[in-house]
C-alpha cells in the first residue's frame, strides 16, 4: 500500500493535472438562500439556516476543506469567515457598524470555495451562489419629536368640539416598534381639554369667551417603545365669542392728563351688528357729573363765588362755607368726602349749625333767592318726620318759623311767614313740590326764587311750579330776635330746654341766601355747569346725515343717523375735556346706550348699554409762597392814623415738574412760577383778640372795586375771600391797615394764609410782628432800633407817601449805620415823616 501510495505519489509528481482531476472532483455545497437578522450598531449576524459549506472530497485534505466565503454585492457591508476549515461551519459579519435607519434590510450573493489541492489553494473549487436576505433589527435609540413648536386652534364659545386641532409627533427609528407613535398626553394640569392617541385635541367642556378667552396647554408624545419626547410642544386655544351685537374696539379705562386739552374717547370703536341689516341708529354718550361737583367748579369755589363769576348781583350769603378762623360755625360739621369734597357736608339726623347773628342778611324783602346743592333719599319709616334745610325761627320765648326750607315725605317744602307790618290777610305760606329728584339719592342742584307772592323752584335749571300752595295768617311783630341755623330748626321757646329738632339726613353744598331774585337763566345755566364735559372734534366734517345734540353742561351727547359707518366715524370723534387747571384727579365715568332699528318686520339686533371710566391723573401741584417783612416797629402814638401791615407783600405760586420725583418733592427739578386763581386769604390775629372799639384791622371799600372780592372781619381777623388773581390778592391785602386808638401791648402778631380751591392748596403761613414803642420806652429801645435783627424794618403808618417812606427809610438806614454811636449815650429818635428834618438826638449829642 505504501508502495502504491508511493507509486502514485511519484506518478502524481509526473503527471500533475492528470492526478488532481481525481484528488478535488468535488465542489462545496451550501443551502440556496439565507435569512439572517443584524441589530443595528452590532456587527453578529444571526443566520438561518446557518452558514455551513460542505464537500464531498472530504476527508480528502485540502480537496475536502473550505477555505473561505465570499460575499458578492457593490453595497454589502459583510464579510464572512470560516470558523472550521473541517466541518464547513463560517459566520457573517458587518464590516462596519449598521444603521436601521440608513438601510433596513440587505441581499447580496454568497459562495464557498474549498482549499483546492494544497496549501496554495491551487484548483480550488467554489460552490454554487446562495442568496442572503438580512434584517437590520432596531433599536429605540431616538425620542419622538413634534412637527411644530407650537400650535393653534379656536374654539366658539359654547361648543362642544369632537376635534379641535390634531397635533402630530415623528420618530426616527426604522421599525415601526419605535417609529410609531402610540401615544400622547397633556402635560398641563386642571385644562378643559383631552387628547386621543392621534393627536386629537378636544374641549371637555363648553367654554365663554368673558370667563377666558385663550388657552395655553402643553403635550407631550409617546412612542411604542414608551420612549417620551424630549421637547413639549404648545397648544394655543383661542376661544372666539359668539357674534353678540355691541360695540367693539373700545377701552374700559381712558387716563387723561391734566393741561392736554380734549382727548379722543373712542378713536377705534365700531359696532358689530352680525350681519344684521341695521336702518336707523341713536347713540347716547353720558359723562358723569352729578356729584356735587367732581371735576366742576362748584366743588372748588364756593357758591358765593361762584355767583360772581357766573354774573349774579352781589349780596349772597354762603351759609356752607369752608371752615376757617372768621367762618368757623361748620367746623363740627361733617364733610361728605375727602380732601377735595370740603364744600359738602353729610348730616346724619344729629348735626346742625346755628348761624352767627353778624352773618345773617337783615336785609330781604319779598324778593331773594336760595341756591343749595342737596342729595337726598326716602326716609325711614311710614311717615317720616319734617328734615329741614334751612330755618329761621324764634331765639327764645316762642317757637314761630319765619321761614323754612325743609324736605317731608319726599316733597320739598318752603315756609314763608309775612308779618302784619307787611300785610295783615290770609297770604300763601307753603309751597309743596313733588319731584322724583328729591329722594333718588343724586345730587342736584335747586334754586328757590322768592318773588312775594311767587315762587319759583329750578332744579338743575328747570322750572317746576308748586303742586300745592297753603295760605295763613301772618305773624305777629315781637321784639324776640331770631335764630338762623342749618341741618335743623332750633326750637327756643315753649321748651324746657331750647334745641334743636327736625334734623335733616343727607348731604348740602353751596348753601346760599341773598337779597334779589334770580337774574336769568343763563346764570342759572352757569352755576351748575362744568369746566369739564365732552365734546365733538370736527362736528363740521359729520355731514347732514348725522345729526347731533350737546346739552348746555356738555354732559350728554346725543347721535343719530341711518349710516352705519358713519356712525362709528361720529362716535371716534367724541372728545373729553377738562380746562380746569388743577382738575380733581379721579374716575369720572362714562355709559353708552344705542338703540337700532331694522329694515322690513325681520326681528332687530339689541345693543347692550356699555360703562367706561376717564381718570384724571393728579395735576401738578402749586406750592404758594407769601414773602415780606417779618418784623415793624412803630411808635405806639403812629397807630392812632393806621399802619400798613403788608405793603412789601409778595405772593407767588410755582409748581415743579420732574421725572420719576413727586409733585411733593420740592428739592429737586426745577421751580416754574404759574397763575392762577386764590379764593381766600386770612388774616389771623395771634394771642389775645382785638379789642373792641380799641383796635381793629381796616381795608376801604374802594380797595376792592373793580375785583371779585369781599371781606370779613371780627376781632380775631380778617377774612377776604372771592375769586379772583394773585395780582388782585396782594394789592388789596397791601391795604389792609391796622388801627389802635390806645396804647396797647408792645407786641402784636398777625398771620397772614392764602387758599386756592377752597382749602385744597394752601400757602404757607406767613408771620408778622409788630413791635409798638411806647413813648417812655423809646429811649429804652432806641440801640434796638439803630441795631435791628437780621429780618426786622422799620416801616412807619400807611399815611407816609411813597416818596416820603422812601426818604425815611434812608435816613434810618444812615442812623443804623452810625457807628460812633456811644451805647452808654442814651438816645431819642425823633420820627416826623411828614418833612425832610434831619433826625435828631437827645442830650444834644453831635455825630462826628
């Protein structure tokens, strides 16, 4: 055998291709096609069936083994190897890492060579072509993403919804095990919303437009791995109001800064009427100005004065004033209101005022007029008890009303008893009116014209007629003097004890009584109007289509027409005004009503009445300044001919105007002197009173002429009052004189305060000290004299002209300046401004 092995061996090495043809006679078998299955980002794949080449030439060596595989594909990226040359078995493997989502499945062709006849692989054989099919299996490694950041639905109010808007999420995973999304979820909490797994959004429940009119929820999605989205997405739901008619484009809330003049109200207003066919539109704009003044000048000035500036004959007797030194008898009274409401005083049923005897007019006859302001309501109880304005009754003995302005069962009622001096018959007494605005808790403004045996009711400046007129008997003359009070009627007689009954509840401003009846009605008109009301810009560019009505307070705008949009065009140019310089700052506010009709029978649209408010920011607040000489002395003999308190007085007003500060903060910016209006000035008298018939503080009539001013005065000071300039202010106070016709005291102070808008700015207060030399204490005070402090003058009495106080204050500013004046040498200043005399010395002492 060895031999023929041999034998062959030698015969092989001979004849070499004769021999290989009967060793490698076989080629390598495989299965026909392959299923394999690869996870992405590995390289292993698992085949079925496996890789395994076999070879009939076995055990034959070389002929018999496989040496390798081969994968033929341009794109495949595998390789395969042989585990065991012997058995056949080989493993496919990627080259390189595989991505699902590059490319999800591979086929390429695959073939088995065996190792040929030796070593070199020489006459080797290859299998018939197979072919590999090759899953890539995915792996979950991307999150869902949405294809918008945010998203956007509507909604009608009052709908249900099935679907709203569909939100939608991809993933990029190739299998639909990751791809998919099979889930979403909104992440916001307590929403009346839900979503499905499409990606569905509806609403859980009915929503309005007035409750909230935007949603904003968060989703998030899911994929099948249960793998969230990294990023939420945004869900905006806008709820749209059902097409309701009523205007639109309008703000609730219009600021307005004082000084800017008019101010467009509606710039953008329309009205939606839905498609309805409208014919003929009237629209109402209503500004608030029923408050006993807010934003008018009755608030700010008395009634007094405010019937002077409306032209009313003077002579009126303000029995409401604001309290100060000279009118005190409302000072326990209370205000209706802060600050700026201090002309309105509320009375609760047990408060009243008696009216000093001085202050009373002594002269009416059968013509004067009573003005008041007066808001009321019904009373409490079945029959209410008498409520009474005004009453002049008996101070003691008797309890006769002479006359009586007082409120009953929402009647009102005025009282007015003639005496026999006048008349000795039956004559009408009470006159009865019945108004609804007596007790609808609104102000008013009310107006009672005595024209004996007329009268005549004008209430916010229409004339009403009694409903009733009851005669009586005159009443008797008496010696018995009379109480004039407010808030009550004093009952002094036929009583244990006097006091004061039939209290009035509510609230009165600008109560006034004055000789003379009304004028006219223009200044009826102008006692109740406005510096502030509304107006139209442009009534010319409106057209004849639209027509329009402005009451005389300019509180009320009245349009009509049968164009829509010329309507909407009237209405944006509705203006606010205000020309008051220092406006009450504060809400005033504002209704809209509108009433439609339509074309043919078909059923019209309704426009709901609308509210809106105009505030009126705070003013720049005026600082007012009063400057002049603190400090006279004066001999005691000079003031027999009356000094002149103030003749260097100065009165200015400033305001500043600075970013970011407060009108309070007077230290920075800068000051910018303005004019305006004073209303009162006072001149108090500090420590003890003037003394009557001794001293006094005296102003001549002449003063005053040519202004809108009036004084009081009493012992404790002088009061004058009435609108008018700074300018008119400080030349009729730099008259005021005082007056002392026996020696008094060495010293006596005056306090000079000025007001505008009735108390709401005041000056500062400005001190005055008089220092009186008496003639044995000139000596005594001559070096006080020649050696002043700081801020003292010496001034000497009115009665000095000008050129002569001029000359005299030379001499003494000479005399001051003397400094070889021996202050062991006592001195007597001879003081004679009547003449050019030098000034002399006692003790004939020279000056070098």
């Amino acid at each position: 055998m060895w031999i023929l092995n041999g034998l062959l061996l030698e015969v092989n090495q001979r004849s070499h291709l004769s021999l290989f043809v009967l060793v490698n006679k076989h080629k390598p078998w495989i299965e026909s096609s392959y299923h394999g299955i690869i996870t992405e980002n590995t390289d292993a794949v698992l085949l079925d069936p496996p890789l395994v080449a076999l070879d009939k030439d076995a055990p034959v060596p070389y002929a018999g083994e496989i040496c390798g595989f081969h994968v033929q594909g341009l794109s495949a990226p595998f390789e395969a190897v042989v585990l065991n040359r012997t058995s056949g078995e080989g493993r496919l493997r990627a080259r390189g890492p595989i991505d699902c989502e590059r490319q999800r499945e591979f086929t390429f062709i695959i073939q088995a060579h065996d190792c040929g006849t030796g070593p070199k692989g020489h006459a080797k054989k290859r299998s018939h072509k197979a072919v590999v099919h090759v899953q890539v299996g995915d792996v979950n490694e991307f999150s869902p993403v949405f294809g918008q950041l945010e998203y956007h639905g509507s909604v009608t109010e009052g709908k249900v919804y099935d679907s709203i808007l569909q939100v939608q999420a991809s993933d990029q995973d190739c299998s639909p095990q990751y791809s998919q999304i099979c889930n979403y979820q909104i992440t916001s909490q307590d929403t009346a919303f839900a979503i499905d797994r499409n990606g569905n959004i509806r609403n859980t429940e009915s929503l309005s437009f007035d409750k909230k009119s935007h949603y904003k929820i968060r989703v998030t999605a899911f994929d099948c791995g249960q793998k969230r989205a990294t990023q939420d997405t945004v869900v905006h739901i806008h709820v749209k109001p059902i097409c309701k008619p009523g205007w639109q484009g309008w703000s609730k809330l219009v600021d307005y800064e004082p000084g800017m003049g008019g101010k467009l109200l509606f710039p953008k207003m329309h009205l939606e009427t839905c498609a309805g066919s409208v014919s003929w539109i009237r629209t109402t704009v209503e500004l608030e100005t029923s408050g006993a003044g807010r934003g008018c000048d009755r608030q700010s000035y008395s009634e007094r004065s405010l019937q002077k500036l409306c032209g009313a004959s003077s002579g009126s007797t303000d029995l409401l004033p604001a309290p100060s030194g000279v009118f005190n008898w409302t000072a326990t009274l209370v205000t209706d209101g802060g600050r700026d409401s201090d002309l309105t005083y509320r009375f609760d049923g047990r408060q009243a005022a008696k009216i000093p005897d001085w202050v009373v007019p002594q002269n009416l006859t059968h013509q004067f007029t009573i003005t008041t302001w007066m808001k009321h309501g019904p009373s409490p109880g079945q029959r209410a008890e008498k409520e009474t304005l005004l009453c002049n009754s008996d101070k003691t003995e008797m309890n006769r009303h002479h006359y009586s302005l007082y409120v009953h069962n929402c009647r009102l009622v005025f009282l007015l008893r003639t005496d026999y001096t006048q008349t000795d018959s039956f004559r009408p007494a009470e006159f009865h009116w019945k108004l609804e605005q007596i007790c609808d808790k609104e102000w008013h403004y009310y107006i009672i014209s005595v024209d004996f045996p007329v009268v005549t009711l004008y209430v916010d400046g229409v004339t009403f007629d009694p409903y009733l007129v009851t005669d009586d008997w005159p009443i008797h003359s008496s010696q018995i003097d009379v109480q004039l009070t407010v808030g009550a009627c004093w009952q002094g007689g036929e009583v244990s004890k006097a006091k004061f009954t039939q209290y009035f509840r509510g609230s009165l401003s600008g109560l006034t009584i004055r000789p003379g009846k009304i004028e006219s009605q223009k200044i009826i008109s102008c006692l109740q109007s406005c510096k502030e009301g509304l107006d139209i810009t442009s009534p010319e560019s409106l057209g004849q289509r639209i027509k329009f009505h402005l009451n005389p307070a300019q509180s009320l705008v009245v349009m009509e027409g049968e164009d829509l949009e010329q309507m909407n065009a009237a209405l944006r140019k509705v203006t606010y005004i205000n020309s008051r310089q220092f406006p009450t700052k504060g809400a005033r506010h504002l209704w809209i009503s509108t009433a439609v009709q339509c074309f043919g029978e078909d059923v019209c649209i309704s426009v709901p009445d609308i509210e809106a408010v105009v505030m009126v920011m705070q003013p720049s607040e005026p600082r007012i300044t009063i400057t002049g000489a603190e400090h006279l002395t004066v001999p005691a003999s000079d003031l027999a001919l009356g000094l002149s308190l103030f003749r260097d007085l100065h009165i200015i007003s400033t305001v500043i105007k600075s970013d970011g500060q407060t009108n309070s903060d007077h230290r920075s910016g800068a000051f910018k002197e303005i004019t305006h209006n004073l209303d009162y000035c006072d001149i108090m008298v500090l420590g003890e009173e003037l003394r009557a018939g001794l001293e006094s503080l005296e102003l001549h009539h002449s003063a005053l002429s040519g202004k809108h001013l009036e004084y009081a005065n009493s012992s404790t000071g002088m009061s004058i009052y009435g609108v008018d300039s700074i300018s008119h202010y400080t030349e009729v106070i730099r008259q005021v004189r005082y007056q002392s016709r026996q020696a008094v005291d060495s010293v006596r102070t005056f306090r000079l305060t000025c007001s505008e808008l009735n108390g709401r700015y005041i000056s500062d207060q400005y001190t005055l000290q008089v220092n009186i030399l008496h003639s044995e204490e000139a000596i005594e005070h001559v070096n006080h004299v020649m050696a002043p402090p700081k801020y003292m003058q010496i001034i000497h009495p009115t009665v000095i002209e000008s050129n002569s106080y001029s000359s005299v204050q030379k001499k003494m500013h000479l005399f001051k300046n003397l400094n070889l004046l021996k202050h062991s040498k006592r001195f007597t200043v001879i003081f004679n401004p009547f003449n050019e005399e030098e000034l002399t010395m006692n003790n004939n002492t020279s000056i070098n």
